[in-house]
C-alpha cells in the first residue's frame, strides 16, 4: 500500500527518488501530457457550461483520479515513489524545506520569475517549459508576491467544519465545503495557494511547477479529512443535473471512474497521519 508523506518528512534518498523520477517523465514526454490535459480542463471549465475539473461538484474526484495516474506514472519509473503532500499551514514561508535546492528549488528571480536553483532549472536543461503561456521556455515562480499569507490552520478548520458538501448553482458561486476548499468563496485555500507560489502555479498549466502535485496530494488530503469528520454528508449531486458530474457519472477525459468509485482512497494510497 502506497503511503502520501509530508514532504517535510522525506528523507534524502526519498527525495532523490521523487526528483529523479520527475525528470525521467520529463524527458519521455509523459510529463507534458498530463500538463495539457490540466490547461485543457482550465479552459474549458466554465460557470455557465459544463464543467468537470474546476468550478463545479467533481474538482475534488477529479484531481484525485489525476493524481492516482500521475502517481502511478512516477512508479512505472521507480516503484519506491509516493507523491508527497505539501501541509502550506505549516510551511508556509519561502524558507521552507520544500523550496531547498535538493528538492524543488526556491522562488525565481525578480525581473522575470525564473527559477535558478534546485534540479528544475532552465540552465540544468532537464525541464523545458513545453506546454507555454507566453514565450518564456522556464519555469518561473514568484512566492508570495502574488498574495502575501499562505492559509491558516484556523482558516482550513473553518472550511473543514461546513457539512454540505456542495450545492446549486454547482459552480464558482455555490456555498458548501467544494467551493469554500477550492476557493472561490470565503477565505480561498487552494486557489491561494497558486496564487501564492505564482508563476506557473498561477495559470492553467500549473503542473509545470512540480509544487501543483505536492499542493493537491494536500487538498486530497483534506477531502479525506472532511470525509472523516462529517461521515453522513456525501458527494453532490446525485443525478439527473445538467452540464457537472453526478455521483454515479463517469468523468472526462478518462471515461472509466465517477466520484462514487473515487470517495474511498484507501484502496490506492493512504496518508502518513
């Protein structure tokens, strides 16, 4: 059984292992697909159409059905290798472990965001930003200058504590737990957090920034957490609503899992704690 680990907590080879099977996927081209699918969903993911990765009931099956593939590509190269989670509520400074040059790297430079330590650097060349907002071919980062606090503890109890998981109108304007998680309502958690690292982390093509897989192993974390505390309270909607995914619906682009398969995590992975 496959065990999330708080980065924090990595060990040095464990670490080496997670960076090293990163740019392997870079280098094969499996990475970038999994980034054009995410710009793909980005785009196409609207309030007033359908929706399935973003804005709507299914963000969180969704990306938990997108990390259970990354995660499973990451072991097609090394089978010792987890996706760990990023606890922002406690590392929450540019200062953090995360941001060290063995592992992720720190922020990018003033001028132009460019990141210029840690393994995925545009002057070590093993990872081209191919799947591009503009013209720029490196990956760019700006930690916290986009907004200046990262989440609290308080702030994620806050949210964690609401027993609907989600209600009409099913989009960036609902009420209930989804909405509050990912951002568009109340305090902002996830959508923050993007904001917070910048860059690239601020736009569709975010998983260009090796951090998105780290941020949302977190977010799936707290799904799990809300799951835990508010045991009556499950996915909506049930069925029969236009243009978001219902419990018993399978989702784009994979066509093979629906929320109702993807509530219980623990057949693929559990969490350190």
């Amino acid at each position: 059984m496959a065990v999330r680990k708080n980065q924090s907590t990595l060990t040095v080879d464990e670490k080496r292992r997670f960076v090293a099977a990163l740019l392997e996927l870079k280098r094969s081209g499996r990475y970038d697909e999994f980034v054009t699918t995410h710009n793909a969903f980005i785009v196409s993911d609207t309030d007033n159409g359908e929706r399935t990765g973003h804005r709507s009931p299914s963000f969180l099956p969704w990306h938990r059905r997108f990390l259970l593939e990354f995660e499973r590509a990451l072991q097609s190269v090394d089978a010792s290798v987890t996706l760990p989670y990023w606890d922002w509520t406690v590392d929450r400074t540019p200062r953090a472990s995360l941001w060290a040059p063995d592992f992720l790297g720190g922020t990018g430079r003033e001028r132009d965001g460019r990141v210029t330590d840690g393994p995925f650097t545009a002057s070590g060349g093993n990872w081209p930003i191919i799947v591009r907002v503009d013209g720029r071919t490196f990956l760019r980062r700006s930690l916290g200058a986009g907004v200046r606090e990262l989440p609290t503890r308080a702030e994620v109890d806050s949210v964690l504590a609401m027993s609907t998981y989600d209600m009409a109108p099913w989009n960036s304007g609902s009420d209930g737990f989804r909405n509050h998680l990912e951002g568009w309502r109340g305090v902002n958690l996830h959508n923050r957090v993007h904001v917070w690292v910048g860059g690239h982390m601020a736009t569709g093509a975010s998983p260009n920034d090796p951090v998105f897989w780290l941020h949302h192993a977190y977010i799936d974390k707290l799904w799990a957490e809300w799951q835990r505390r508010h045991p009556g309270s499950g996915y909506l909607p049930a069925a029969g609503t236009p243009n978001v995914i219902d419990f018993n619906e399978t989702m784009r682009p994979w066509h093979d899992m629906s929320p109702a398969d993807l509530l219980d995590h623990t057949p693929h992975y559990t969490f350190d704690v």
